[in-house]
C-alpha cells in the first residue's frame, strides 16, 4: 500500500501543479505516516482524481514512447529475427555456449575497468544506496566478473542483450537510450592466434552471410602501437593519450590527427612525423615480415612480439581462406584500455545505402558501441581483464568481437525499404478458408488439426468472412497456401488447396493435406 | 571529459570515505568548473588513486552480481533456450508477428491504468525529470499505448522481453529485479469467443509440450463475476475489493475469505454465503447453461451475457479437443482492474517438482507476473484498455496471455537436475581432431570447410593436442562425432569419422565428409 501511496503523490504532485522532483523530496517529510493514514490519503487523491475529470483526463497527453526508446513494429522484428539468426548460427556453428549476465552489475564491479568510458550510472532513483550500475558497457566486463567468480578458465561464449545507456540520446542520429549488444568471446590458455583467427573467421562469415555489402577487417595489435609509439620517441606516460588520437585517423585527417598531438598533446614534431609514416602502412603478412627487419621497429620487444603473432595471424587467416578481406592497418587503435594484442574492427566499404544514422554518428564521437564510421564489428584481445576481479590475480586470457548489431539493423532496414521483395512479419503456411457461410467450425476443427501436426495455420476470426477478405489477408501477408472448405470438399473428404501466387487449385485428400503443404512450403 | 570528471569524483568519494550520495549533491557545487579544470582535477584523482593503491585495490571487494540479479549459466541458458523455442514456435504455429516496446513507457502512459497495481517507478536518478517508468508492469498497457499510438486496429502478436521490478528482490523465493515477460495478445473486432478460445488453444499447447507435468485451465468471466456479485447483494462500490478477496480463493479457505469479505470489508453475512454457494461451482458447459438457468444469476444481464459467451467458447474449445483440461470455475477472480470479458489462468496439478521458489511465493503475496501459486500462464479480454490511450476513446478489443515463463524456467531446470539425461550447452555436429603432432594447420583448414559447409564444428586451440583430451572435450559437451586426421588419411584423401558413443570409426572420404556428418546428425 505503500506503493500505492507513492504513486498517488506523484499524481497529486502532477495534479496541482508541482515541479516533477516534488514528490521525492515530500515523502521524505512524509515519513512519519502509518500505513493506514496514506491509504486516508490516497483515497483523497483517488477521489480528487475523479473530480478533476479522472479517466476522462486521459485524452490530454501526446502518445509516445520514453525519451531515447522506440517501438519496434512486426517488419523492423522480422528483419531483426533474421539479424538475431544469421548470427547466433554462426555462433553456434563454432561451438559457442550461451550465456546472460545482468544489465547492471555493481559500481565496484565497473570502476576503474575501463580508462575514460566510466559513465554510465544509471541508478534507479528508487534503488538509491544500492550502487548499481545501468550497464552499456562493453560487455567484455560483466563477462571477466563472470569467469572469475565462477572460476571459469575456458569457454567460448556469445551474449546478446538489450542494454541501457546515460547518455542524452540523439535518435536522428541513431544514438538510442535502450540498444542491443551483441558479443562473442573465447576464454582460456591456448596456443597463440588460433581464438584470434577464429574471431576473425567468424567476423568474416556473419558480414558475407549479412550481405551487407562489401567490407574490409582492419587488424592491428596494442603491443605494436606501443612498440611504435616508444621507437618514434612517445614518452611512456603520453602512450594512451597519443593512441586515442590516432584512433581519430577513420575519421578526420592526418594533419589534424599531427595537429592534435603536437599542438594538444604536446608531442615533439619529429616524433608526431615518424609516426605518420608508421600509421600509414598498410597490408598483409609481407608486411609484418617487413616490419619485423625496420631498423626501428625490430628495437622494440612489444613491437616484435606483435609482429610475430601477426606473421602467425595472417597463416591462420590464409587457412581460413579470409585474407582477401583482412588487413593489417598501423593506423588502427582502438581506444578501451583493456586491449593487451590483437585489435580488429571491420568497416563496411561500399558507399551504398550506409544509413544516415550511422554515418553522421562518427562527426565527432564515438559512434554506437565504441566503433566508429562504417565499423560494424570490432574487439581483440583483453588478457588482463578477468585478472582484475581475481582474488589472486589469476588471468585468464580473453578475446572476442562485438559485432555493432544496431547499425546492422538500419542497415537491413534500410536494404528492405529499397527492395521490392516485400518482408513477411509471420511464417503461417496456410489459411483456412471458406466460400461458404456456416462452416466456421469446420474451419476451425481443421485449423485446430493443422496445428497439432505441426503445420503453421490461420483462420479468420470471423463466422462467415468472404472469400476475397480471406485471400487478401493472404496476398497482404505473404501466406503461400490457402486450404478452401466447402460443402462439397466436406462431403468428399478433400480440402481444396490452392497456392495464392499462381491461383492453381487442386483437390487433396485430408489424410494428406499435412504431408502435401509440409512438402510445398520445405523452403519455408 | 565532463564525464570522466564525474566517474573519478565518485571514485574519489569511494576513496577518502564519503557516502555514496556524495557525488550527486557536489557536483552541483562544481557546475562553475571548466573542462580543463576538470581535466586537471581527474589528473590529480588518478594520481591519488595510483598512491592508494591503484588497481592493487582490486582485490578488496567481494564478486557478485547486484542486487536482485542473477547470472545464467550455459546450461541454464539452454533450458531457457529450448523453453523459448517451444513458446515461440507455437506462437508462431498461429501465425502470430513479434512486436517490440521499450522497457520504459511515460509516467503519464502507466498513470491510472491498472489499479492498485501502479508501483513501479524506476526512473533512472541520473534520468530524473524526465518522468519514466522501469516498466515489470503487465505488457498490455505498453502493448495498448501501442496499437493507439499507431492506429493498429487489428495484430496477432507476441512479445517476450526482460523487465525490472521495484520491489526489494527476494531470491529465496524467486522474486528478482530483472525477469523475463512473455506475452501472446490478440487485438481486433471479431466474432465473439474465437479469438479467445484460441488464446486457451495457445495455453494448452505450450504445457502440453514443456511437458511440465498435468495441468488445468481455470476460465471465468469478469461479466460473470459481477454479474454474481450483483446478484448476491454487493453493492456496486465493494465489486473491485470483494472480487479481490476472491481471488485469493486458491491460497486460502473459504472460512478466511469469508471472514475478511464479512469483518474486514463490511459485506452481509448473507451476500457471503452467496458468493459462497456460487464460488464452489466448477464445470464445462454443463455449467454455464446451468447457471443460464438459475434464478438468481439470470437476473443479471452482464451475468447472462458472460454465460452465453462461456458456452460458445466451451463448443469451441471442444473443435480444438482441449476441453480435458478447461474448467469453468466461479471462483476465479483475477486482479488486474482492466479485464472485461473471460479471464483465465493455468495451475499445475501435480504436486512434483513444483519448484520451492514457485510454491513459497504465493504465501501472502501475489506471485511473479501476477500469477499465483502454482499458475503458470494467466490472461484474458481486455475491451477497455486501448480506448484509454486513443484520443476519441475508439476501442480495440483484445485478448491475451501471459506465460509465467520465469516459473516454467525453474521447473525446467529442477527437471534437468532430476534426470540422468544431460543438457547439451553446445550444438556441435563433430570435433575434429588428430592422434598426431604437427598437424595443426590441417586441422584447421578441414575446419573450416566443415563452418563453410555449414557444420557445426570445434577444434582445439592447441598445437598438439592430446587424442585423449580432444575425445574427452566431445564425452563432457555431448559431441556425437569426431573427425580424425593423419599422416595416412591425409595421403587417403579420407577422414576417420568415429562416433563417440559408440567409439566405431569408419573411413570417410573427404568430399563425402559433410554429406555423412549431415546425415548422422540430421536428428540434432
């Protein structure tokens, strides 16, 4: 009753007039009320309630979603049922376990994880004193807190959720307070880049089977970045600093991004030079065997080492038959500190039907996710993150891919609106029909039998719809077959079945109606 | 960098002891701060953090998940996974499409639309003002907000979401703050009782399948129930509390509820009785036309209209065979203000493993999603609520129900416990595997012509793995084959296939590798 009371003070507050922070500062005066004497008062603002017009109040207020939210209707959910499969069966075609892990973890849990992103509180003032975090964080994080409580050393999972997010939205701009993440990582102690050129193998399928259009897979690795930053003369303490400005290079300039270092952050010009032709290489497998002779490079271990696993990468990759779309891109640095290898993200590359949202989302931030312009996928290698939460320290090597899943949907959204191939919201294989009046019970005995066999079945909730309104709903949602009853198909023991596109109709026993639309519709 | 500011001010409220409100209330006092005095600020946070400690700080808290929260492991995830497909198959079966709301609907949205339900105010604190509801609130209301928003008039559709609750979680008794909602609604102007009995239709199915052990379909009519409360004497002001005493019919005795109808809630001694004469009757259709024919009952209009339409849904319920679990039974009352025609809810009979959490969360309280003890799936008309949210007052009808599927999960996961038989966490067809050394790369490259193919395909990520291990991997995650290479069957140009359970092995050559996979696996 407390609750309700609570509720009901709101209204009031509203009622009258008050500021919407009313009530939560009021209760607090209110304290000292026993329950019955807010159920006295909540019967007064009941009653209030109706003198001021009660439901008839209703008609006052503009329909429409939260601030940041949206509605997702039956063809945007078909298109994202499709997303959801293609993925998930590629995930599972890899073996991949499935696990959840809340949408909020504990403040403890998130601070300090991950460098400048801590920003997402999103307590429920109700739940205040609690220290929750409303969680948009890359989901690498729940995942470490996961293996080491569980003392997990090995798996290969997929985690795919709504999460929520502080920010203000922007959703002309495609920045949503409620989105899908979508992730999949391997766990464990195993020989170097044989989970790295997985994660790419998988990157590679889901973007060919997605046909989203072209793309590419820039591969990099944070022990290069370092590496080169420390030979071009970096100071130690400036490496993340410079590494977040040339993580600016997909999207503005390589004059600004020198500007920025050198007149921002500092940097020597000779150093800001070198780097610029470091960041401006790019390639395959000869590359990294090249850069493993430069007379600079090859003075650093990190560099080496890097270099090393990315000539072990490449082999894997060219096994995998996934070279044509990988590259190996100095210039790549992705920012979460986390990264301790390998870092990939994949762009798309056609100029095509890039969605507005998605192209506007990099002017000056970072896009959805933590990709960036015409990024789809992006992740690496994190070993020291599940160290973090250990008791002891305990590391378990990690690494994974976030595949960007909301710019995936604009994307098939927007592939569908061009096409002319209509989106089927439903997978119904049949309707059960009638031309006649009075066989509403024969149609639903049938239907009822259609469904206890398996068959995906409508019938209209009508007693006597016409024949044309049967149809159409047909053609309107994409149903192949229609089952027709009649007095006389009654009497024979036949169902007519006609297919909608090419109006054939045939007469089929009803013994084996089941069999004949299960065999016309096996590509459904 | 404003936000950075932010996260290290509460970090440096954690650090130096302040309470955790502290953050909010200073930063007010900070709002005269420049980004670059921030920036410095942080600096000097970071810097006290690293003397602090640092991340050698890590270790002091305890690992868990927040409160009212839970992880899901694999296996759980595959129980919930199965559990889905059975649900959303029949939906589907049924030619329903999937709609998408936000967690999160406008206080104005929720306000007033479902009686003493309305508690569940979740606003984000860094959201205040905005007005939001967190949403565990039944999702016809978000569900009605859309259709009158968009102007549907008619959709089959089902929507299966996780949502978050206010209440202080109680985990011993299955009540968490984030759980999932699972919901099947009709919406239209239709001949009566059709879509209806399809919605019971719907019910039997899905425990039919889940094979959750016996089960019973308890139908009722709000037009029945107020029509029987008329009849007996209640005046028209006590319908909503005596109805709600009612419904707890199933927890408690007779004498209890009569006693709080009669000293608690001001009824006659005489209209008690009546009500509970009324209340033990339970039956098919046999009763509906029984009561059609009662003295006091056809007194009621409402009451006649209720039973009319109960015998109609019976004779359809008998087209759709489901009649052996369906009863008509007076005392079914459910709660939510917002019904207006059948209502109905399913009970497990058996007394099996009916799961702690379920059994203990009716004592006193309504349990999750508004279902009672041993209710599973629960529903029914609701002709009123769409006219509330359209701005002429038009009408959708609809018809729906919810699945109790949190309750189904658990009863799905005592069951797995109880039986011998193992859940599988992966759907791998075949692991493919070598007894030899330096044979790596083939393994690989034979990988991924099977992930290519289609199949469902592990490899170790070792370099030699052991043939011991590797089999063992395929006995502790269910995988039925394995695909084994050597020196010799790499000169063969053929794959030993061995079938795990039976440990037979057979040459199979290797462009026949995927067709043979396929076929012994085409059961998974």
């Amino acid at each position: 009753m407390i609750n309700l009371g609570m509720a009901s003070l709101r209204l009031y507050a509203g009622l009258v007039g008050y500021p919407s922070g009313f009530c939560a500062r009021s209760l607090r005066t209110l304290s000292g009320m026993t329950v019955s004497q807010i159920d006295e008062e909540v019967a007064k603002l009941l009653e209030l309630k109706v003198q001021l017009g009660g439901d008839e109040g209703r008609h006052q207020f503009t329909l429409k979603t939260a601030k940041g939210t949206r509605d997702y209707n039956p063809k945007q959910m078909a298109i994202r049922e499709k997303v959801f499969n293609t993925i998930i069966s590629c995930f599972k075609r890899h073996g991949a376990e499935n696990i959840d892990t809340p949408v909020f973890e504990l403040k403890e849990t998130l601070t300090g994880k991950y460098g400048e992103d801590s920003k997402y509180d999103l307590t429920p003032a109700s739940w205040s004193g609690n220290s929750l975090f409303l969680d948009p964080t890359p989901s690498q994080v729940p995942f470490a807190r996961y293996l080491a409580m569980n003392k997990v050393t090995n798996i290969k999972r997929y985690h795919i959720a709504k999460v929520y997010r502080r920010d203000n939205p922007a959703m002309t701009r495609g920045r949503y307070r409620e989105f899908y993440q979508c992730d999949f990582d391997i766990a464990g102690q195993y020989d170097p880049m044989i989970p790295d050129a997985e994660c790419l193998k998988i990157v590679h399928e889901i973007l060919s089977e997605l046909e989203l259009g072209d793309f590419r897979i820039k591969v990099n690795d944070r022990r290069i970045l370092d590496g080169m930053f420390a030979v071009c003369g970096v100071p130690d303490d400036k490496f993340r600093t410079i590494c977040s400005t040339v993580d600016k290079l997909d999207k503005v300039s390589w004059e600004d991004v020198r500007s920025e270092m050198v007149k921002e952050k500092g940097l020597s010009e000779e150093a800001a030079d070198q780097i610029g032709q470091y960041v401006s290489l790019q390639g395959g497998m000869d590359l990294a065997e090249r850069l493993l002779q430069d007379a600079k490079m090859s003075q650093s271990k990190q560099a080496c080492a890097g270099l090393t696993d990315m000539k072990q990468l490449f082999s894997y990759l060219q096994l995998f038959q996934v070279t044509d779309k990988v590259v190996f891109d100095l210039s790549l640095a992705r920012g979460l500190d986390y990264y301790t290898g390998v870092i990939y993200e994949a762009i798309l590359t056609q100029t095509g039907p890039v969605p507005v949202a998605a192209a506007q989302n990099g002017a000056g931030e970072k896009a959805e996710e933590g990709v960036s312009v015409g990024s789809v996928a992006g992740g690496g290698r994190y070993d020291g993150l599940v160290g973090m939460f250990d008791p002891k320290g305990r590391k378990v090597p990690c690494v994974g891919v976030s595949i960007g899943i909301e710019r995936v949907f604009s994307i098939m959204e927007q592939k569908a609106e061009a096409s002319a191939e209509k989106v089927r919201t439903t997978e119904t294989q049949v309707m059960v029909a009638s031309a006649q009046k009075n066989l509403l019970e024969e149609r639903l005995r049938l239907t009822a039998e259609l469904w206890n066999a398996g068959i995906k079945a409508e019938v209209m909730y009508k007693k006597n719809p016409k024949l044309l309104s049967q149809l159409q709903h047909c053609e309107d949602s994409g149903i192949p077959l229609v089952a027709i009853l009649g007095e006389q198909e009654l009497k024979d023991g036949v169902v007519k079945l006609r297919t909608v596109h090419s109006r054939e109709e045939i007469d089929v026993s009803r013994d084996k109606l089941v069999e004949e639309i299960k065999r016309r519709t096996s590509d459904v």
